[in-house]
C-alpha cells in the first residue's frame, strides 16, 4: 500500500522482490539486455568452427570460449584475416 504517494520497498518474501530486485536477476536482466541491443550476428557454435581450415590453437580456443579471461579483468583479441572465423568466434565467447 503506498503511503504518501511512495510505494514502499519490496521485501525478500514478495515476488517483486524475487523478480526485480534481486542481484541475480538484475544482474541476468542487465547482461540479456546488453546483448539484445549489440544487435550480434546469428548464434554460433563452437562446433560449427573449422579449426582445420582457420589454422587456430583449438585448445586455446576452447579455453577462451569458457570466459575465464574476464574474471581476471583481460582482453581477448581475435586477429586474422577476411573469412577466418573472427566474428564466428567472438559471437560465440559473447554470448558463453
């Protein structure tokens, strides 16, 4: 019920709460929208990609692809050329 034009806080037990105002689903809701307004190319796959013909370290690849790289505050950089798979693999880790 608002009191004096100001509704109150959402408590843990509401579904406001739960639904809102919980870190997590801030947090779900924030990477989803983040995503959604990148406008990326159609999903891609890991196993779609030809590491044979793109001549890349699939190890390190797959390695990237889990994002651990962003827990310790790093940058990934995809260098090659026109059809190597670039964009294929970035769409990919960005959306992991």
């Amino acid at each position: 019920m608002p009191v004096n034009g100001v509704q109150p806080a959402p408590k843990p037990d509401d579904v406001a709460y739960r639904t809102f105002a919980n870190p997590r689903v801030k947090q779900a809701r924030s990477v989803k929208f983040q995503i959604t307004i990148a406008k990326l190319p159609q999903a891609k796959e890991l196993y779609e990609f030809d590491f044979e013909m793109a001549q890349v370290n699939e190890t390190l690849i797959r390695d990237q692809a889990i994002g651990d790289f962003l827990d310790h505050r790093h940058n990934l950089v995809l260098i090659g050329g026109n059809g190597t798979g670039k964009t294929h693999l970035a769409v990919r880790i960005a959306r992991t």
